[in-house]
C-alpha cells in the first residue's frame, strides 16, 4: 500500500475554514492580535508497499498554521452571519502546487504566499530540488511533502483539501526525455489522470476546484509554420524517435483535462510554456540559458548544437507566473489553452553571443552535432515562436523583461550560489 498521511488541520476544511474567519473576525478586533500557535499536526505513517504499484518516495512533510491576521472591522470580514467577502475567500485558499520544488513551481509557490495562500507542495524531487524551498523553511503557510504523485490516495486527499490545483510535475529537459523515454510517458500522463479523477470527485460532491495544467510549446512537434497558435495541428515525429514523447505525452494530458471541461465542466486552464527561464533553472538537463552562463563563468567553450540557427523566444519566470495566476482568475478562460512565453524569437548562437556580452567578453564559443549531444535518430526543431493573441485578448499580464535583463538575472543568480569551499 502507499504510505498514508494522517493530519489534523482545523484550516483544512471551507467548514473550518469559516468558523475559524468568524471567531477571528469577531475575537481580533475586540482582543487584539491573537498569538501565533503552531498547533497543526502532520504524521506519517508508512506502509509496505504492494508489488503492483509504482515505487514510492518516502513522505516528509511540514504543515505549521499560517500566522494570526487581522479584519480592519467586522463589516469589513464578514458583513452578515452567513457570507464571506471574496477577498476574505481568496486569503484563505488552500492551493496544491505539484512540482512545487522544480524551477518553474518553486516561482509560483513564492508568489502563492505572497498572496497570502496556504500552500501544499508534492514533489519526489527526481527533477526538482529541496533548496529551491530552502528559503521559505519555517513558513507557516506552507507544506512540503516529498512523495510520489502517482500514489492515488495521496492525490485525493491532497485534491479534497485544495481550492485550487497547479500541476507542474513532469519529466521535463531534452536531455532527459530523449535518454529515458518511459520514465517520460509514465510522469507525464499517469498523475493527471489521477488528478482530474479527484477533481471530478469533488465536483460530484458539489467543489469545483480550478485547475491548471503545465503543457509545453513541444506539443506542436515540428508543424512548419513559422508562428504557432493554439489551433495549429500537432505535428510529431516517428514512433521510433523517443524526442517525440514528451510532446506526445503532454497532448495527451491536454487531450484529458479538455474531456473532463467537456463532460464535466471542470474549470480547467491549460498553458503551453515557450522555453521558460530564470533564476534557479538548471543545464543539468540540457536547458540552455543556464549551461552557457554556467560555462562562460568557468571560462569553458558554450556548446551550440548544430549551425545555432534555431529560434526560440525566451521568457523570465516571472512574468509566466504573472500570466498563469491571471488566467486562473479568469472564469473565461476555463476549458481553453494558451500560449504562454514571450514572441521575440533570437537565434541560438545569438543568444550565446549575448551570454558571452553579458557574463565573459573573453568566452568562446564550439559547435556540436546533435549526434555527439544526444543520439543519433534526435531531431530538433528550427523555429519555435508563440501567437499570443489569445494570451493577450483574455488578461492584462505582458512580459516585462528583456532578453539582456533575463541573461544578467541568471548570471546574478548563479554568482549568488555558494560554491563548494563556501558550503
């Protein structure tokens, strides 16, 4: 059996959630501000696992309180015994973040707390990393538990105390998709159809739970136009080149989650990411903005597969999330897919001459094969630049930073790291 999870939590319920906002509301402005008591209790119990399921990591999970707030007045918190503002409603969601430790989720956990959500991260950490959480040790809004999302009880009773979900976990990196193919399809469909199972759950017991679903510009394979929109066809590869799985994978987790908005009406939003960069990103699995920063600080050659002709459009971090939270907020953005990325394509040897500008004037740059990279049946694709017209026509957000700014936040973020003499 899967390790089980046993938690006392008087905020884990809409229920307990509204008694507690009334007390608080009531007490507070009468009281003061009430003491921080980090009351909540998380235990582990682990099981032996059955032979049929998939290996587990074991859980490790910390779950504090968030800390005591304040209602500016009673009318304010709650204007009638039986109703709550949607503002006190938003500060007081519970959001499950998966893949809340890789590059991209560890970006939106900051932001998620930042609101003033309670957030629940689940990440065996095959890709992501537990430092890039370190800095949010000791946050009382959040909880981290290391395990497997393919564990089915874990994913409904995680989904029955969330308000909202963002799914973020998944195999991700050329690198590693093109070398462990399997390992690829099993991450990338298996856990979302086990979330959209409990979702539809919920929504037969009357919650309706947004969802977000990461996809990734790789679901349009190699369609020869030269700018993609949302309705282009699909365009993939042979069966025999395990590159192709990982967009094929997505689709099909896209393919999923429009189904259950179709039958089930599931308020679901699905964002196709164009090469996502930023601090905290790693070259470990062949993403390129980090490697060549990481080899022009070491005075090593940038490796530029093949001519370096290939385009793609490169977006800070930031601004996705800033995209991904707006597109949640949207009721009419529901049951539809965006683009989500910057539109300004830049060659790949351009980018290493920027990065070259920018972090090591004296840097050199080499060209490889892809053969010598990855394989000999890899395929790449030339061009790959987002419409984001559609993007645009629903929310406000817009990318904000440059493709200079983007390569000096990288180069900052790298600097800042301790190096092994520092750990």
């Amino acid at each position: 059996m899967p390790a089980k999870r046993k938690t006392t939590d008087f905020l884990s319920h809409r229920t307990g959630q509204r008694l507690v906002g009334f007390v608080l509301c009531v007490a507070i402005p009468i009281f003061g501000t009430l003491p921080n008591n980090d009351s909540t209790i998380t235990e582990n119990v682990s099981a032996t696992p059955q032979p049929a399921k998939s290996p587990q990591t074991s859980n490790s999970s910390l779950h504090l309180l968030p800390k005591a707030f304040t209602c500016i007045t009673l009318t304010d918190c709650m204007p009638d015994l039986f109703s709550f503002p949607a503002s006190f409603h938003r500060s007081m969601q519970n959001i499950l973040v998966t893949g809340g430790s890789g590059f991209i989720g560890s970006h939106l956990v900051d932001r998620l707390l930042g609101l003033g959500h309670h957030v629940t991260v689940i990440d065996d950490l095959s890709t992501g990393r537990a430092k890039n959480l370190a800095h949010l040790a000791g946050n009382h809004q959040l909880e981290v538990i290391h395990a497997d999302l393919a564990d089915p009880t874990l994913v409904a009773d995680q989904v029955a105390r969330a308000d909202q979900v963002y799914h973020l976990a998944a195999a991700v990196g050329v690198a590693l998709i093109a070398s462990h193919p399997i390992q690829t399809i099993h991450r990338n469909i298996y856990p979302t159809q086990l979330l959209l199972e409990a979702l539809e759950l919920q929504r037969n017991r009357g919650r309706e739970i947004p969802f977000f679903l990461a996809s990734t510009s790789e679901v349009y394979g190699k369609n020869p136009k030269p700018i993609w929109n949302e309705e282009d066809d699909l365009v993939f590869g042979a069966t025999t080149r395990p590159r192709w799985s990982y967009g094929a994978s997505k689709a099909i987790d896209e393919f999923l989650a429009l189904a259950h908005h179709r039958q089930w009406e599931l308020p679901v939003v699905i964002g196709r990411f164009f090469n996502v960069v930023g601090p905290r990103q790693t070259g470990a699995y062949g993403m390129v903005l980090p490697r060549f920063v990481e080899a022009a600080m070491k005075s090593q050659p940038l490796l530029v597969h093949d001519d370096g002709q290939q385009q793609r459009c490169f977006a800070h971090v930031a601004d996705v999330i800033d995209a991904i939270i707006e597109l949640m907020r949207t009721p009419s953005a529901y049951g539809r897919v965006y683009n989500i990325g910057s539109d300004h394509p830049i060659s790949i040897v351009d980018l290493a001459k920027r990065v070259l500008e920018i972090v090591n004037p004296k840097g050199t740059i080499q060209f490889q094969s892809y053969r010598d990279a990855y394989d000999p049946d890899f395929e790449d694709v030339r061009r790959r630049v987002p419409d984001l017209t559609r993007l645009r026509s629903t929310i406000q957000a817009r990318p904000r930073h440059t493709i200079d700014a983007i390569i000096q936040d990288v180069f900052q973020s790298l600097q800042a790291q301790p190096t092994p003499r520092d750990s």
